[in-house]
C-alpha cells in the first residue's frame, strides 16, 4: 500500500515536473531558456518517472535494470543538454536579456 | 500462361532497370523509375501478394515518384513548366485513386484478428515448428535471420546502398578536413572536446556503451537484440569518441578506408554464408547445411549472419555521420 502511494507519488511529481517543461519549451523567449525547459523534462520528469517504475517493480531483475538507466540518463541528460547549449554560444547565439533590465540591449 | 506473364513482366523490369542506368536525362529516367514501380506491382499482383503490390504502386510508383519529380522541378534551374496552380486532371486521378484505396481498406482484416493470412498459416508455422527446425530460443530472430534471411538480406542491402550514397554525394571525408561542427565559426571558444564535463561523462559512456552493444549483438538469440541494434551502438560510440577527439587522431585511429571496407565487407559476408548452402547442397540461406547437425548450422548461420549485420550497420551509420561532420 505505501508502496503504490510512493509510487503513485513518485510518477505523479515527474508528469507534473514533464508538464512545466513542455509549458517552458513553448513560453520561454529564447533558446537558453528553452533548453533549460528541456532539460527538466528529462533529468527531473524521466528521473521520477524511472523512480517510481523501480518502486512499483520491487526487488527484481527488472527494478535494477531500471536503476541503471535513472544513473546513466542522470549524467547523460545535463551532459547532452550543456553539449547543445555550449554550441550554441560557440555558434555566437546572444542569450535573450528582459528589456529594461540592463544588459547590452536593455 | 501464367509463367509467360511473369516471364514478361521480368523482362521489362529488366529493360527499364538497365535503361534507367544508362540514361543521360533525368527527368526521363524519374518516367521510367515510375514504370519500373508499376512493373514491379504487377509482378507481386501475379505471385498472390496483392498488399505488397499496393504498397508498392502507392510508395515506389506514387509517392516516390512525385517527390523526385518535385525534388526535380525545384533544382532544376531552367525548369520548362513550374509548379504553381492545381492541375486538374492530376486532382481527378488523386482523388479517384484515393477512394480506390480506401474502398479496398475495407476489405482488409482488422489489426490483430486471428484470421489474417499472416496470423493464421504463418505464424503457426513459425511457433510450431521453429524450436525444432531452427533452435534458437528467440522466435524473432529466428524468423529474421533464418526463415526470412532473405529479406534481412534486402534489409541490409538497402542500408548499404544509402550508406554509398551519402558518401557519393557528399564525397569521402578529406582525412584533414574533420572538424567539429561549429569551430571554424567561433574560434573565441574552446570546442566540446576540450571541456570537463563532456570528457568525463563520455569517457566513462563510450566502453559501457561498446559493452552493451556487444550484449546486445549476442544476445539476439535469446531475447531482443541482434545486428540492427548492435551496429548502431557501436556507431553512437564511436560518434561519442569523434566528439571527443582531435580531427587528427581520428583521422590517424580510424580511417576512412576501415569503415567502407566494413560496410561493404559486412553485405559480402552476409553474400558469403548464402553462398554457402548451394556450395554444400542446400538452398540459398539455409544454415542447415552449414554443420553436421541441422541445428548447429542454424546456430552457425544465425551467428555469423548477425555479425555481418552488426558491422555493416555501425560502419553504415558512422561513415553517413562523418560524411556529413566533414563538410
């Protein structure tokens, strides 16, 4: 029982953390922001959602199975994510600033 | 009769394959590779396969047919016709094959139903008599290297050829010329390869990766897995390293030359083992005959068969991605 309430739990807090980073991909001005929207989606969303499949699952082959893919998309995803991100600014990108706030067009 | 039809239909599949090669007009040869589709629909209506005939008719004769038509009309720079305003005869034909279609949709079986043709006279086939005639605990490979190694063949043919049209069209990578994407751009900063955490996390991905792509490869016979997936690890490895990697070293560690010796090796040696049943008195792709024992020719076949895959797949996928970091 408590085990399907964590569960439950665990999966319920990633489709919510899944659904502020879609919300992000489509609000956010530009793409530093947007990626950073991504990125939440996968370490947090996919994380969680890892979390309570390992804890629906119990002590099985499967539940460490489980276990290895939320340690390795634990470092690959931010990885991935500052990959794209530092080709961005190498490519000469310019983040976006909130007008009125200083900055070099502000 | 029957045999004179096909005979004929054969023949000028033929003729429009070899006229297409030989032929200096482009536009002329996109006419025929639409013949060259029709003939080929005809041919698998005539051999009962009435789906793969539409398939074909409506991919390799329609589809297809109108993207390199399009894909034509938008490179060609002196262009006699351009492509504005609906043709209406072309609208007509649209619309009443369309229907035609739907309207033979409904004859088809739903999805799943046991009394499909595949679901009824095949598959019990294969679950019948697969432990006994092949012997390797996975159904899927079973089918798909052994019973069907045929189309595998095809499947594997099909990645080299577009693998060889990358490379054609974008030309072999200059062994100099490999740069990460985006440095010539922004010589301000430093590439990926240079930062910490893309080395670290990396360094540790690519032998794990390698590791599990060869689980993968020879786990095929046992549960999911195989070439297909294997190869591809292999090749997002060795993507990782190039990332990873000065151009130099990679040019120096891994040559071009290695991955189109692969990539054509891998099919030769698919070829090869198929070869090898008519040598020993089989059939083309019979495995059977390849041991003393049926079933460790199954087993030997299936193997060797899956490595080729593997191979041919990684050194596919690879050459394509350093094909195009090269420009």
């Amino acid at each position: 029982m408590i085990m399907e309430i964590l569960t439950a739990a665990a999966i319920g807090i990633g489709a919510l953390f899944v659904l502020m980073g879609v919300i992000g991909l489509f609000r956010f001005p530009d793409f530093f922001t947007r990626i950073h929207a991504a990125g939440v989606t996968d370490t947090a969303g996919a994380g969680l959602f890892i979390l309570g499949l390992a804890l629906h699952s119990g002590l099985t082959v499967a539940t460490l199975k489980l276990l290895f893919i939320l340690f390795f998309s634990f470092f690959t995803s931010p990885t991935g994510t500052y990959a794209v991100a530092n080709s961005a600014v190498r490519f000469g990108l310019q983040p976006w600033i909130r007008p009125g706030k200083g900055g070099a067009d502000g | 009769m029957d045999e004179f039809v096909r005979l004929g239909l054969m023949l000028l599949l033929l003729i429009a394959a070899t006229s297409i090669i030989f032929m200096r007009n482009v536009f002329a040869s996109i006419a025929v590779f639409g013949i060259y589709s029709f003939l080929m629909a005809s041919i698998f209506s005539v051999l009962a396969a009435p789906d793969v005939a539409l398939t074909e008719a409506v991919v390799g004769a329609g589809i297809a047919t109108v993207l390199m038509l399009a894909a034509f009309a938008f490179t060609h720079s002196t262009r006699d016709a351009p492509l504005n305003g609906v043709d209406s005869l072309g609208g007509v034909v649209f619309l009443v094959a369309g229907a035609l279609l739907l309207f033979m949709l409904a004859d088809a079986p739903p999805i799943g139903s046991v009394n499909a043709v595949n679901a009824s006279i095949v598959a019990e086939r294969y679950v019948e008599d697969a432990p006994k005639e092949i012997g390797v605990p996975n159904l899927v490979t079973a089918v798909l290297a052994s019973y069907r190694g045929y189309d595998t063949l095809g499947e594997l043919t099909v990645i080299f050829t577009a693998a060889t049209g990358v490379l054609l069209l974008l030309g072999r990578p200059d062994p100099a010329g490999i740069t990460t994407v985006g440095q010539q751009y922004a010589p301000r900063l430093e590439p990926i390869r240079t930062h910490p955490v893309a080395r670290i996390v990396s360094k540790i991905m690519i032998p794990i990766i390698l590791l599990f792509a060869l689980y993968v490869q020879f786990f095929g016979e046992y549960g999911p897995g195989g070439g297909f997936q294997a190869g591809v690890l292999v090749a997002v490895a060795l993507i990782l390293y190039q990332f990873l990697t000065a151009p130099e070293i990679v040019a120096e560690k891994l040559p071009n030359r290695l991955f189109t010796t692969l990539l054509a090796g891998g099919l030769l040696l698919y070829l090869g083992i198929g070869v090898m049943g008519p040598v020993l008195g089989g059939n083309f792709l019979d495995y059977s005959v390849l041991a003393t024992a049926p079933l460790d020719g199954q087993f030997r076949g299936i193997f060797w068969v899956e490595a080729a895959i593997g191979l041919a797949v990684a050194a596919g996928i690879y050459s394509t991605f350093r094909a195009f970091t090269a420009h």
